[in-house]
C-alpha cells in the first residue's frame, strides 16, 4: 500500500511485507536487561558539580573499559518505562529492578554506567516474536527503597545521550555562506561529548548563511535553532543524532523510518485509538519496531474521533481536527513500560497525521 500527498507533502510507504508483531498464537514475552559496570574500584562515579573537573570525570566514567563487566538481571522482576519523544527532549529510562543481592546492588550503584534493555514477544530465544531493543543510554542516578516493609528494590536512571546533553558544549565558528548542514557537521565533531549523525535533512543545505555563525555553549541549543530553521525537529535515538524537516520524504529518511507499522487487533492493537488535536494516542502491545518518526498505520475505523470544544481552537470554532485519509500517522513519542512478572507490557504512542506539527503539549517538555 502506497500513498502520496499533493503540496509538497511527503510519501510513505507500509511495503508488501511490513514488521509487526507475530499474528500467531506464540505471546510469550520476551526480555533482556542489562547494565554495564565498571569491575569494582577500578572507577568511582563522580560527584556532580559545575566544575570543568568534574564534568570531565562524568563523561570519563561512561567510556567503555577493558574490564567491564555486563550484569544481567533479566531473571530479577524488574518493571520499566521507556520514554521516547521526537523533540529536543532526552529519551529516559526508569527502571526498577527487585530483590537484588547486596553485592550486586553495590556495583549497580558505585560503577553502574550504562543500561541496555530489549523487550517483545517470541519464544525463549526470540523466536516466533519481535524482541528488540528499547533502550540504551548512561546511567545517571540509583536509589535504593524498601516496599512493604520487606522487598527491596533499586531505582535506575539512564538517559539516551545522557553525556551529549549535558555536557555537549560546542565553540566553533562558520563562515558567512556556509550552509546549515556546516553548523550541524560541527557540532557532531567538535562537541566537547561528540555524536554520530544518523540523518541530516537535505534542507539543512537550503539555508545559506548571511553572515559568519559563532556557537558557544551547549549543543544542544543550536541543534534546536537549526531545526526550527528548517521547520522540523531533532532528537538522540540510540545515541545518534537525528534532524528532520517536517517536509522531508519519507524515501530520504533511514531504513527503519520509511516503513508504517500495521496496529490492529491481530497485531497487538489494544483498545480504541483516541483522536487527539493533529493525530491520535494509541496502545499496543510492547512493540520495539515502533520507531521515533517511523509510521503506523491504523483504520479510522477503530479511532475514536475527538469532540470539538466549542469557543476553543481547533481547526475553526466548532469544526473538528481531521483524521489522516489513509490512516497513517507518524509517531512523535512512544512510552514501552512493562512488568517483567506482572501483566503491564504495552506501546502507549503519540503519533500526528501526515500533515501535522508536533503538538503543543510535547512542545511544553522542552
């Protein structure tokens, strides 16, 4: 199935075969979590402070060593919420992992750097399902607590990009001239914590500097300058950089992007998909090949339209938001939350219809 749009607009595609997951009777869940540690006393989490000192022995701390150890706890009950958003704003991860042994829970906290987590549905080995990961960011904080007098449980904190964020800082200057697609280049390269770019929009190259450009400061400031330049957004996923145009194609975008996901009852639609102002919130079962910006496709048959408030904006007073014609909708922020022992395991999606802007309420995070 295949649609386009008049006026500039872009064109998505779902394909003959698109990832869902499995229609068969196989919902076995399936998970993974781990969290990457220094060997005890090899490295001290640093205290926080505004010092340049300090902020050097933060980033230090997440860098990779030759004697990391990799501590599982998928056995463990753990509980999750994997928040995406396709807005400036840091995806971040809260975990919560029971029960742990005192040795073990000591390394999580003193050399506990980063957390990976995969989560679906298959078999024990994945099979007949669709588990992938869902996140992969540094840790920022731990806490310990006890429930009910007698479980005790630790919190974990990560961050996707975590070290860009907040210590990202950039000071580099352009030449008058030079494109927007420069400035972006630099700050990938030259931040003080650098980052891959996955996707640079081509309208980065549209905009032509007046005059000479002079960044200083964090990055992360002018990444959201240049993507308001080009009408779009930017965001970290999997610790790579993504910048957008709202107008880019959908067959300029990465592999994972191009794709809609097919949502409804044989594959993991849960309940009625709400309409909301520009597009609709949706519950599916857990589902990583949902991606940031990437589509899912679901039948305005199964939408529940919003009612229009009267005297308020919407598309003119007493008029409604419309649904996308062909039911396609792209996704602006997912939240994978889940119980590893329990029965919460679901995708709560906020997608906008293929002519809409990222609404006001996610706007309000930044």
């Amino acid at each position: 199935m295949a649609t386009t749009n008049t006026s500039g607009l872009p064109t998505y595609t779902t394909g003959e075969t698109p990832k869902v997951i499995s229609s068969t009777a196989n919902w076995m869940k399936s998970y993974k979590c781990q969290i990457y540690a220094h060997t005890t006393g090899a490295i001290q989490y640093p205290q926080f402070s505004s010092t340049v000192a300090s902020q050097q022995a933060m980033q230090d701390f997440t860098k990779p060593q030759s004697t990391d150890q990799v501590i599982d706890v998928s056995q463990l009950r753990c509980t999750f919420s994997a928040q995406h958003y396709a807005l400036y704003y840091p995806n971040i991860c809260n975990l919560t992992i029971y029960n742990l042994n005192a040795e073990t829970e000591n390394a999580i906290i003193q050399e506990g750097y980063r957390l990976v987590l995969q989560a679906g549905y298959g078999g024990p080995n994945g099979e007949n399902g669709n588990p992938g990961e869902i996140f992969d960011g540094d840790i920022l904080m731990c806490t310990r607590s006890k429930l009910n007098g007698t479980e005790m449980v630790l919190n974990v904190l990560a961050m996707d990009g975590g070290q860009f964020y907040q210590y990202g800082f950039a000071n580099f200057t352009v030449a008058k001239g030079q494109s927007a697609r420069a400035i972006v280049n630099n700050i990938a390269n030259k931040a003080a914590v650098p980052v891959t770019i996955a996707y640079a929009s081509p309208a980065l190259d549209k905009i032509q500097l007046a005059k000479g450009f002079s960044a200083h400061g964090l990055a992360r400031e002018t990444l959201s300058d240049m993507a308001k330049s080009i009408n779009g957004t930017w965001f970290i996923e999997g610790g790579q950089l993504y910048i957008i145009a709202n107008s880019d194609a959908a067959d300029k975008l990465p592999g994972n992007l191009k794709q809609a996901i097919e949502l409804n009852d044989k594959t993991g639609l849960i309940g009625n998909p709400q309409q909301q102002d520009q597009g609709i919130t949706v519950r599916s079962l857990l589902n990583p090949a949902i991606q940031l910006y990437g589509f899912v496709h679901v039948s305005n048959t199964e939408i529940t339209e919003q009612m229009v408030t009267v005297g308020s904006f919407s598309v003119g007073i007493g008029t409604k938001w419309a649904l996308d014609p062909e039911g396609l909708y792209r996704v602006i922020s997912i939240n994978h939350n889940g119980d590893t022992r329990g029965n919460a395991w679901y995708s709560d999606i906020t997608a906008v219809t293929q002519a809409g802007n990222i609404p006001e309420y996610l706007q309000g995070l930044n």
